[in-house]
C-alpha cells in the first residue's frame, strides 16, 4: 500500500517518529529504521527535536517528545486522562494509599495521574514526575509485555529478573519492596487500549510498614479492579 501523502518532508517525518514508536534510537539506529539518508534522518530528528515532538534521553538517543502528548490531549483524544480521576480518587479511598496512573516516556516513566493520601505518612508523586525504569512495580508492569528486542534492552541494570517479568505476566501485576525507594512499597497492574495493548500502569505506593513485605496480599485485587475499569472505559469510547 502506498503510505505517501504527496508531501515528501512531511512522509519522511512521520517515518522517523514512526520509528521512534519502538523505542529510543541512534541516528544510526534511524537511518536503519527508517531507510532514510544519514542527512536527512539527522535534519528531521533535529527539527523535530525543535519542536518538542522528539527529544533526547540521558545517552543522546532520539525519543518521542513530549509535544506529541499535549497534542493528544488539547484534541480530547486522551480519555485515559479524562477517566483516571475519579478511579484513581476510589483506589486511594478503597486502599488508605496514594494512587497513581504511569505511562512510559523513552527511558523514564512519568506519573500522567495522581490522588494523593490526604494526610499522615504517604509516598508523594507528583504528576509531570519522570522516574527511572529500572525499578518500581509499575516499571515492571510497563515493561513485562513489550516486545522481547526492547524487554532484554529495559532489564540491563534493573532492579528485578526476566523471571519477575513472567510472573507478572502470569498473574497480572507486579509488586515491589524498596526497589524504588527505601521504605517505600507499591502494587501495579496494567491498564490496555481497546486492542490490548499496554498502555499505561496503574499504581498505589506508600510505606512499607503499612504495605508489608508482601503488598500485593492487601492490595492487587482493587489495583486490578481499577487498572479494569479505566481498560472498559477506553473500550466504551471506543466502540462510541
């Protein structure tokens, strides 16, 4: 099938962010991706890079920026967003514990979503946060399901095991015990667009001597009920 739109500056950018979609890469990485002269790769990723619809992470690698979000919401495509309140707002009430909604961002994942526990000792993210992807449950739920080029890739320096990832895979969330943070514990599970896909990772975190050793005991079946309903509710928009 023919992709081309008539305007070539304008295919060859969508080839670049189209190749960016499977992870960070080189300029090597995108002349690879993108069958694209070195040149030209380099222009358009630098002019993308201009404006904030592609950025760069901690090793110089080209991601997607993150413009490319803004956009998604200004348009109201981003019903996640719109839904995450008031479920996030139930898991908090249901669980005593600060909840969060995470989406991965190239090397990092950022906290797009948060109700915080009103008061006494709780563990504080706030939204626009970017943390690392080596460590956390909701880092393992975002990375149990990719592919297995850019699995193998996110479990160099990580905190937990490919054998931790089969798990979560197996029961469908993931827990952790001072991974991120001493002190601090947390359970995730995974929220799907309406064709499965991992999307974004559902989460409460907070003290361990609340939590425990074993956090998922007390609270994987209400992060599981809230990963579900905010997956049927982009599964409603759609089917509308």
């Amino acid at each position: 099938m023919d992709n081309s739109s008539g305007v070539g500056v304008l295919d060859k950018a969508a080839l670049v962010l189209a190749a960016l979609e499977a992870g960070p890469a080189t300029l090597a990485g995108l002349v690879a991706g993108t069958g694209l002269a070195r040149p030209t790769a380099h222009r358009l990723a630098v002019a993308l890079e201009h404006h904030r619809l592609v950025a760069r992470d901690m090793q110089g690698r080209f991601v997607l920026g993150p413009r490319l979000s803004e956009l998604s919401a200004a348009a109201g495509e981003d019903r996640l967003l719109a839904a995450a309140g008031p479920v996030l707002a139930r898991l908090r009430d249901i669980t005593g514990e600060s909840a969060q909604l995470w989406r991965r961002q190239g090397e990092h994942r950022v906290c797009v979503a948060a109700a915080e526990r009103p008061s006494g000792l709780r563990d504080t993210i706030p939204v626009g946060s970017q943390l690392t992807m080596r460590a956390g449950s909701a880092a393992q739920v975002l990375l149990a399901w990719e592919d297995p080029e850019r699995m193998h890739r996110g479990l160099q320096n990580a905190a937990f095991s490919a054998t931790a990832l089969s798990g979560i895979r197996r029961r469908g969330w993931a827990q952790s015990v001072g991974e991120r943070e001493q002190g601090v514990a947390s359970v995730s599970a995974p929220v799907r667009s309406p064709g499965g896909k991992i999307i974004a990772a559902v989460s409460v975190s907070g003290p361990l001597e609340r939590l425990s050793r074993q956090p998922g005991r007390m609270h994987a079946p209400a992060v599981l009920a809230a990963a579900e309903r905010l997956s049927e509710s982009l599964r409603r928009a759609a089917a509308d």
